[in-house]
C-alpha cells in the first residue's frame, strides 16, 4: 500500500479503520445546533444525524456485499458514471513494489480489476479501483494481505483514471480498505476525480468497494 490517513489504525482482522466516520461527518455538517449555554437540544440534533450517517454507511455495506452495486453508491449519495473492468490471469506484471516479489514466488490464480467514476448531487467525483486477487490457497491470501496492508510494501496496480477518460488521477492509498474471504483478497482504493470530496467521503467509499463481489 503506498500510504494511509493519519489516525488510522488496523482492527482486529487487520483491516484500516479511520477515526471517524464520513457518511456521519457529511450528515453532522448540514446540521445547524441552535441551543442554549447547555447546548443540550444541539447536541441531541448532532448525535442523531451522526447515528443516520453511521446507519447509511452499514446500508451501502450491506448491499455491497448483495453486489447491488448502484444501490450500494446510490444509499453512499452517489451515482456510477463510468466503469471499465479487466480480467486477468496473473498478478505479477500487474503489481509493484515487494507485492510483485511476492507473486513472482506465489503466483495468483487469477486477478479481476475494476475502476469506476462516481459523482455526487454536489459535482464531485470520486474515483474507485476495486482489485479482487485469487491466491492458491488461503495460506497465500493470509500472507499477500498483511503484506499489502503495510504502508510502502507496493500494491496490485490499479487501472488508470485514463481508462475512464480523466486524466491527472493518482491512486496513492491514502484512501485504502482490504478485506480477504478464504483465498480471495480484495483490495479497494478511492481518489479524487473532480470537484471538492472530503476525504473522510473517499475513505468511506474505499470501505464500502471492499465489500463488493467478484464481477
């Protein structure tokens, strides 16, 4: 992975958590808190559009992992605008860093890529890359998956923003997530593409990529 947001941190299956949640944050900033010194209405106000953020996040999850992809970005606040998928059938030429050392002594199975473009009501785009990497065994998905996870270890390489007619776009996996299922690793990354996305929205996105299914 080449990097990570500053507070994040790894769970216990070693996937990266962030200090807070961007569907709750973009909720939480179009509250206005009215109250008095105590500020007790205002917080209840900040509390509940939190508790809706958090709740519309575990919805857009949860139909990524049903593959109701545009539902899934629809329930983010998001539509598909563009989407270009590659398949595979090794890993190495198409990887960097120590994770192409790696599969030139365990090669992949089979390697399936996606890049896609995703704008919001307010003109932003995001663009997402979404590698879904089959290993040999589960043995090997355990290892390429720690190993992708550490910042400056090298990456499978995402498509290119070029792919979906944006030029200037650069995955740096700031906006990172990965998950592994048997010997599956998906690996997820966000990055913008036009307009003003907080990164706390792309951080989120790359959360949400990493539950999808295997096109």
């Amino acid at each position: 992975m080449a990097g990570f947001e500053p507070g994040q941190k790894r769970d216990s299956k070693g996937r990266w958590t962030k200090s807070g949640a961007g569907l709750a944050a973009a909720t939480v900033a179009g509250v206005v808190v009215f109250g008095g010194a105590g500020g007790g209405a205002g917080v209840s106000s900040v509390e509940s559009a939190a508790g809706q953020g958090m709740r519309a996040k575990t919805s857009s999850k949860d139909a990524a992992k049903k593959g109701q992809r545009d539902e899934a970005w629809k329930r983010a606040g998001f539509k598909r605008l563009k989407q270009t998928v590659k398949n595979e059938l090794v890993c190495g030429p198409h990887s960097f860093g120590q994770v192409r050392e790696f599969f030139l002594r365990t090669p992949c199975r089979s390697l399936d890529r996606i890049v896609l473009a995703l704008g919001d009501s307010g003109g932003n785009t995001v663009v997402v890359s979404v590698a879904w990497v089959r290993m040999p065994r589960t043995e090997s998905a355990e290892k390429l998956k720690k190993l992708v996870d550490v910042q400056g270890t090298g990456n499978v390489e995402p498509l290119g923003g070029a792919l979906l007619g944006l030029a200037g776009v650069d995955f740096t996996g700031k906006y990172y997530d990965s998950r592994r299922d048997g010997s599956l690793v998906v690996i997820a990354e966000s990055t913008p593409g036009g307009g003003h996305p907080s990164g706390s929205m792309m951080s989120d996105l790359a959360d949400v990529a990493a539950e999808l299914p295997k096109p």
